[in-house]
C-alpha cells in the first residue's frame, strides 16, 4: 500500500497566514460593512519599478520573435543578472562574491525551504524563536524534529529573541550544526551588528557549523554601521550560505525572482569527517530540480542594478519606510513599546496580552489586520507584527482608527 511521510503529520494544523485568512473573512462575513486594512502579510502595493517593467516589455517582444527567442536557460541564471548582483550587492561593499557563486530562483521561501535536502536527518539544527515558518516547517517535513509539546518541537534548539536580549540571540549553549538566522529579522525588525554576527562566523568557524543567513530584507537598512550580507564579515565565505529576494526590495512578490549564494569554499562533512564543498552540490540539486526563472523576469530583475533602477526601487523602499515612521509614531503615542521599523517593515509591538487576543482586538475594534506574534514561536506570544507594505492612505488610516480606538 501507498504510505505517506508522517512527519507531516506533526505539523501544526495550517500555515499561519492561512489561519489569519480565515479569521478575517469569517469577520468579514459577520460584519459586511465594516472596512479592513490589512497590516498583516508581508505583501507589497506598489507597482514594479518603470525600468524593470521596460525590460520585461522588451524581453516579453524578444520572446515573440524567432531571432531573438530563449528555450531553456541556464538553471543557475544569466549571466547578466548574476554579474549584476555580483556586483552591486556584495562586491560594491566589500564582500567578494563572483557571479558564479550566486542561483537565481523563484523565491528566498523555496531556497530556505529546499537547501535542507542537501544535509543528513540527524544533525542538530538552531531555529530563532520567534521565527519564519518556513524553516521551522520544512526540518518538520523532513523529519529533524520529535513531535508538537508545549509550543515546541523536540530535538530542535531554540535561539530565544526577547525583550531582554533586544530580539538578537545569543550564541547556543550546546554543539549545533546548521544555524538559521534572518537579518533584518522576521517578525521582529530587529537587526544585528557586525559584531555580533562575527560572534556567529566564529562559533561556526570552531564548530564546523553551517549558517543560512536570511538577508531577504537587507534593502530596508537605513544605518550603514549595520552589515547587510554576512559576507562583510571575515570568514563566513567558509560557513555561510546566504539568501536574497527581490520580492521586497524591487516589488517582485507576484513577479518572482529571488537568489542564494553558497561561496566556492562553503563546506559540509560526511560521516568519515572528509570535506565536500557544498556548492556543487547545490548546483547539482538545482540541475535536477530546477528549470531557471524565465528570461523577461531575470531581465526585469537586471534592470533593478541600472541607475535608473536603483533610483526606483529605493523609492519604494523609502515609501515603505515612511509607512513604518506613521507606524512607530502611532505605537509611541499609544505607549506601546516596540522594536523594528528603524531599518525593517515590520514592527514587532508588545501588546501586554495574548496575541491572538490582541489580534482580535484589532481586527473588532478598529478592523485593522495583524500578525499574532505566538504564530512565531513560543517567544512571541504577547506579540504582534505590523507590516509596512499598504499604501500610506490605507497606513495613515488604520493608525487613525487605532489612535481613536486605544487612546485613554
């Protein structure tokens, strides 16, 4: 008989942002006419900027055309666009990163999701609580964790961001493996500072451990002091693995285009102790499993690094940014006490009670739509996530309606 893969079994019911949609639209089936403004998900408004949609016009032309036609493409990408994220997002800082080290894909949530098919069942894997699912979920599916207790899944050592440590945890007690770490953090905006993630190079350096460093929002990143590649920090060419996307800093949610770099001395070890370097093995699953982003995104996406691209797209960036500023004023006014929103869309506000109780405070009284912070781990609850991605009219309204509603 045909049996399926248990560890799904362990699984919490749904996906978080599942479980928010259903909530709102059974409130918005109780209350038909009441308007919401959702703050929750991590979704852009903004359309693409006019460079990238130039380039996907003309790529879209060149695809109608028998001369200029492209079948299959290289799974890795262009070389035009990997030579342009080469350079403009590592090399121009310092960080030396050749175009052949970079795989362009359809999404950071797929590569964070799939680079764990590359390492054994048993290894001993760090998560952050609070924490993007997605990398809790796929070392779930994939059968690294014991089952559901008490807000935790057995055999994974959690990195505790609280209040206490500003939202930046501390380095584990115990031998680990393979490191998840998202900067600028999601949920919680929090960032870390060059010294600290050295901290993280050297521990992983010592203990032959792997980092996946989560730069999805580096873009956001207002103090220059702060790193925005792990690659700015001596070493972690050996010990790193980093993620990007351009759903957030260009626009491309819908449009999807997304990269990840695994540096030529990155290493992995197999049970003997030898040393295999884990780039041709990455490259090699992206062979097998991959087909390549289709020729006009990688245009559209090449067009982001020309002058004129980098102009638009920090517009959106600044727009997005002056949501969190509305935001943070608001949460100041309330005296809500919160972090992010400096050099992050998101702001991560502690509402003194339950999440989800607070979610649907929000949601009832001033029909504003959050993100519960217990939906990230057991460190979040009390918590909840304002996200800067609407428009500044529905951002200016939804902080209107929660100033009339909380005040006094």
């Amino acid at each position: 008989m045909i049996t399926i893969n248990e560890h799904y079994l362990k699984l919490q019911a749904s996906y978080l942002f599942s479980d928010i949609a259903k909530r709102v639209a059974a409130f918005q089936k109780n209350n038909p006419d009441k308007d919401i403004i959702k703050l929750g998900i991590g979704d852009v408004t903004k359309g693409l900027p006019p460079a990238a949609i130039k380039a996907f016009h003309e790529a879209i032309d060149e695809m109608a055309n028998d001369a200029t036609f492209k079948g299959y493409g290289p799974e890795q990408g262009y070389e035009f666009l990997r030579a342009a994220i080469a350079e403009n997002d590592f090399r121009s800082r310092g960080a030396d990163i050749s175009a052949d080290e970079i795989f362009v894909s359809d999404g950071a949530k797929c590569d964070t999701g799939n680079i764990q098919e590359l390492f054994t069942n048993d290894i001993k894997i760090a998560i952050p609580d609070p924490v993007y699912p997605v990398y809790l979920d796929t070392n779930v599916m994939a059968g690294r964790t014991g089952f559901f207790e008490d807000g935790r899944y057995q055999g994974l050592v959690y990195l505790e961001g609280t209040k206490v440590n500003n939202f930046v945890p501390s380095l584990p007690t115990e031998d680990v493996d393979l490191i998840y770490l998202c900067f600028p953090n999601n949920p919680t905006g929090a960032t870390i500072s060059k010294d600290e993630l050295k901290t993280w190079v050297d521990y992983a350096r010592q203990h032959k451990a792997l980092i996946l460093f989560d730069a999805a929002y580096e873009s956001f990143i207002r103090d220059e002091s702060l790193p925005k590649s792990i690659y700015e920090i001596e070493g972690a060419r050996e010990v790193a693995i980093e993620f990007r996307s351009l759903s957030k800093s260009a626009g491309f949610t819908g449009t999807r285009c997304a990269f990840t770099v695994v540096p030529k001395e990155c290493a992995a070890y197999d049970r003997a102790g030898n040393k295999h370097f884990i780039h041709g093995l990455w490259n090699r699953r992206h062979c097998t499993k991959f087909n390549g982003v289709s020729y006009p995104v990688q245009r559209a996406a090449a067009a982001i690094y020309s002058e004129e691209g980098k102009v638009q797209a920090k517009a959106l960036i600044d727009y997005y940014m002056a949501n969190a500023d509305v935001i943070c004023a608001t949460m100041d006014q309330l005296g809500y006490e919160y972090v992010g929103g400096k050099n992050s869309p998101y702001i991560w506000v502690d509402g003194k009670m339950d999440s989800w109780a607070f979610f649907d405070r929000l949601l009832a009284t001033a029909g504003v739509v959050c993100t519960p912070g217990a939906g990230f781990g057991k460190c979040g609850n009390g918590y909840i996530r304002i996200s800067a991605f609407n428009s500044h009219e529905k951002v200016k309204e939804a902080m209107a309606r929660l100033s009339a509603a909380f005040s006094g």
